[in-house]
C-alpha cells in the first residue's frame, strides 16, 4: 500500500526536478528534512531542514540550463526508496572543475528517499 504512495511521491519529485519546479520538489518534505550529497564516497552538501534545503535547491537551479533526471530502477525496503537514475543536464555556468557553460554533463547515480509520517524525511543524492 504505502510503495504505491512512495513511489508516487518520488515520481512527482523528479518531475518537479526535472522542471525547476521547487515548491512541487518541496511539497512532500518533512520540515525536518535532511539533505545530502555524496559524490565518490565524499559528503559534498549537507542541509538540514525544509528551509535550507529550498534555498540550495534555489541556488541549485541556476547551475543548469537543462536538466533531467531519468529513472531506470526503483526498489522498495520498508520505509525507503531507491531509485536508479541516469542524469543529463547542459551547464548554465561555468563550474569549478573546469567544466564551461553549455558543456553537456551525465552521470548515473543513485538517490535514497527515507519517509516518515508520508513525507520524505531524508534524501542522500549518490553518484
């Protein structure tokens, strides 16, 4: 019963994702959401809390001209969801590893969603 609702949810996220659409990214975050980012094993973004993770999304948005996340797996495990995701976006900005507005960047990697109460009370974004 609640996979069904999960899924719905992460779903409804990465579409919100994929569309800049912050408030519908947010509208099913726990206000004691927790935020992180994991690149090579590495914490590389922590936030704690609705609010500071709406600001960074905020922020995060106008790195990208494009972006989309796909699915290509979803696993259930009790109170989480793991998706599989592949990642293309076009760079609005030039970033700090070299990379130039409009370079194309993809990547597959993997998000985490924890749920309490319905909501998403954690999300680890791994790649």
């Amino acid at each position: 019963m609640k996979h069904k609702l999960y899924q719905e949810i992460v779903e409804k996220y990465v579409e919100a994702y994929n569309s800049f659409d912050i408030e519908n990214m947010i509208s099913d975050m726990h206000d004691n959401v927790r935020f992180e980012n994991i690149s090579n094993d590495e914490v590389t973004l922590l936030t704690n809390g609705i609010t500071e993770l709406k600001n960074q999304a905020e922020q995060a948005k106008l790195y990208f001209k494009e972006r989309e996340q796909r699915i290509t797996n979803i696993e259930f495990n009790k109170d989480q969801v793991v998706i599989e995701i592949d990642f293309k976006g076009i760079l609005a900005v030039d970033s700090h590893d070299g990379r130039k507005a409009g370079d194309k960047v993809e990547l597959k990697g993997r998000s985490i969603f924890r749920f309490k109460d319905n909501k998403i009370i954690e999300l680890k974004d791994i790649s």
